[in-house]
C-alpha cells in the first residue's frame, strides 16, 4: 500500500477492463487517480466504485479520438490537482478483419483511437512532465504488435506503433526525467474479449488456453503489478522497455 502516495495519475479507457483495473490499483496505492473514458455515464458508476473505499479518483468523459476532450482531461487534472505525475495510455478499440476487406474508415477509426489517441496524451500531459522534471507515461501495447494473429492487421499495426513510439521517446526525454514504457498483455478477460468469446463460443475459450503457456486467458486485474511498478518510484532507472503480461504466449510457437 502507498506506494504511489502523492502521485496524480491520468489513465484513459478506464471505464471497464484494463484501464479500470489499474485505475483502482493505483488508487489503492494512495494514488489521485483521473479517469477518462468516452462511456460517461458507466465511468461515473465506476469512479464512484473507487470513491466508496474512500479513495480518490476523478471521472473526467472524454474520447481519446478527439484531441480537445484529451486536452480538457489533462487540464482538469491539473487545475485540481496542480501536477500530474503518471499518464496511462489505454484506450483503444478492436476492429478485426480481413486487409483485403478493410476500409479506409476502419484504419481511420481504429488508429484515431488506439494509436492517435496515445500520441494525444503525451502531447498533451508531457509539458508539465517536463516543467517538473520528472513523469512516467506508460503505454498499454499488446504482443499482437510482435506476434502474428489472422485477421488483426490493423490492431497489430497500432500497438507496433506505439511500442516503437515508446522507444522512440524514451531515448528523447530521458535526460529531462521522463520514463516512457510499455506493458504488453496477451489474451484478456475483458469486455472486448468478453464480446468475441460469446460470438465465437467454446472455439475461442479453446484457442485462447492453448496459446499461453500458462493454460489459460489473464484476468484483466492481473497488469496491475505491471502497471504500479512502472508508475512507482521502483522503477525509477527503467525506461523504453516493453514488460510482457502475457501468460507466456510469446515463448510458445503460433499453434
């Protein structure tokens, strides 16, 4: 506990799975926790979640596809709190699909979201990092970026990116005191694989076990440990890596 006592973190997508588990982590570690996400009314019923443990968190609605509601969630954040010390990048959409099949406006969709929407939040949030001398900025990615999985092209071209935008910045800001790192989850228990398990049924359940080498999909809770450590001042000399979460999917051959 406490272990990001006095910290002021911003995490996006944090109504549901991921984003939301992490949210509630970090505010049981003593953290003020800001939360955005496009699905107002559900981010309310979940702040309030947080507030009833007497934590603290904030719901601020907003879309990452849109650069004003990602600069009205970083300002707010700072006007009631005067800093901010950690940006969750989270965020993101699933469109699946053939490439040969694919629109422009499935590309445009996914990417404003998954991959335009992390450039957002650092453009946005890295100015007061930098004025403090100090920030961690940790972008959700996934080993869909590196692994090669039918069908998800275009969610795979979006978390590459961001994994080499991590890269990328980290070597930038680091002499400025700001770390940039990456967690890579595999297969989730989240709303969005909630969604694909009921329409592909025992299939999916099957297929999801096998390619882990843990047996089994990851609880979406299960990135919190990941996510602390990276927030935290423990890992105060890490930076530019991608810490995989992902029940050993990556050491196994695609089956």
């Amino acid at each position: 506990m406490n272990r990001l006592q006095n910290k002021i973190a911003l995490v996006t997508g944090a109504a549901d799975g991921i984003g939301f588990e992490i949210a509630r982590a970090f505010a049981e570690e003593a953290a003020v926790v800001c939360m955005i996400d496009c699905n107002a009314d559900k981010l309310r019923e979940q702040v309030k979640l947080i507030q009833d443990l007497s934590l603290k968190a904030l719901a601020i609605p907003g879309d990452v596809g849109h650069s004003k509601d990602v600069r009205h969630a970083v300002h707010t954040a700072l006007d009631q709190f005067g800093r901010l010390d950690v940006l969750v990048n989270n965020a993101a959409v699933a469109i699946p699909g053939d490439i040969t099949d694919q629109s422009d406006e499935d590309w445009n969709q996914l990417l404003s979201t998954n991959l335009l929407g992390v450039f957002r939040g650092i453009k946005y949030a890295l100015p007061t990092m930098l004025a403090q001398k100090s920030g961690s900025i940790i972008n959700i990615a996934s080993v869909q970026g590196d692994r090669s999985f039918d069908h998800w092209t275009t969610y795979a071209a979006a978390k590459g990116a961001i994994k080499a935008m991590t890269r990328q910045l980290a070597g930038q800001y680091g002499p400025q005191g700001i770390r940039f790192n990456c967690i890579s989850p595999g297969a989730m228990k989240t709303p969005m694989n909630e969604a694909r398990r009921i329409r592909e049924g025992a299939p999916f359940d099957e297929m999801t076990s096998r390619i882990h080498a843990l047996g089994r999909m990851g609880e979406a809770h299960e990135v919190n440990g990941a996510a602390i450590f990276l927030a935290s001042d423990e890992s105060a000399f890490v930076t530019g890596i991608d810490l995989l979460v992902d029940g050993g999917l990556s050491v196994l051959p695609r089956s």
